[in-house]
C-alpha cells in the first residue's frame, strides 16, 4: 500500500502540479488551497505526510500545522515555501516540520526531503541561506508557538505577514 499525502498550496495549479508529480508514488487523499481546509482533510484522512505552504488564506501552514499537532495527529509535515527566513524555517521546524524545502528546489530534492523524512530525519532545502543543524539548534531554543511575545519584533512581523496571505 502506498503512503498517503495530502497538499496544501494557496495556488490551485501549482497543488495540482504537485499532486501529478508525487501521485505515482503517494495515494493522493486530497488538496487544500487555505489552511482551514489543509485542517478538516488533515483529521478527516489522517495522511501519512503533509506538503504545505506557510503562506495560505484563512490560516497560514503554520497556524495549521500547530492546530494540527496540539490535535495528535501523527503526520510528518513538509514545508515547500519560498520563505527563506531562517526565523521562519526554525519556526517550522518547532511546530512539527521534518523538512523545509524552498520552491526554487528540483523534483529530485523534493523526493531526497521525502526519504529523509521517512527515515524519521529532518531535512532543509540546499539554497536555504542557513545550514540545517543551525536551525534545527534555533528551533529547539523556541518557545511554544502560541507564545508569541518572546518571538522577536522581527519574527513577529513575518509571522503576522504568513498568517494574513
């Protein structure tokens, strides 16, 4: 039996394209375009892994993937963002990200992030102005999401910016 995957893009076409090039491999369950959404499929299928934006309507990914984790559900999460903040990487990264992946990335990589997360480790995309053990370091001296004044005046800012698009 295949894994299952669900995708989350605020950009149809671009969702579409990616189910079209993972289906082979993934039993597709669904396709998300806001981040409410990405959360009903998300508990109503409980796929096997989830590829997200950070920048969706109603809810960003993080905010989903937050939701989501605090839920229980056990999904790998991975991110494919053109976000290259490493704020925002470590942010995903502590709220249950295994990979971060930028956009620019190659189908070859997006596949490597995948076996990666498979084999229960984390992955960070190579144009990522940052090395993965230094984020992962920054992610683990997070607080909790939901405690958002200790985020810096900067990280603030981005974070409301992912959650409004």
């Amino acid at each position: 039996m295949r894994p299952s995957l669900l995708i989350a893009d605020g950009h149809r076409l671009y969702a579409e394209a990616l189910c079209s090039m993972l289906s082979e491999s993934y039993e597709i369950v669904g396709i998300a375009t806001d981040g409410l959404e990405l959360t009903e499929l998300a508990i109503r299928h409980t796929p096997d892994l989830i590829v997200t934006e950070l920048s969706m309507p109603r809810l960003s990914g993080l905010g989903a993937m937050h939701d989501l984790k605090k839920k229980g559900l056990r999904t790998k999460f991975l991110v494919l963002t053109t976000h290259t903040e490493v704020g925002i990487a470590a942010l995903a990264f502590c709220v249950g990200a295994s990979a971060f992946v930028l956009k620019t990335a190659s189908s070859d990589e997006l596949t490597e992030a995948i076996s990666a997360m498979k084999c229960g480790g984390h992955y960070l995309s190579r144009q990522f102005p940052g090395d993965l053990d230094a984020v992962l370091a920054k992610a683990a001296r997070r607080p909790l999401f939901d405690q958002g004044p200790h985020l810096s005046r900067h990280e603030r800012e981005i974070l409301r910016f992912v959650q409004q698009v």
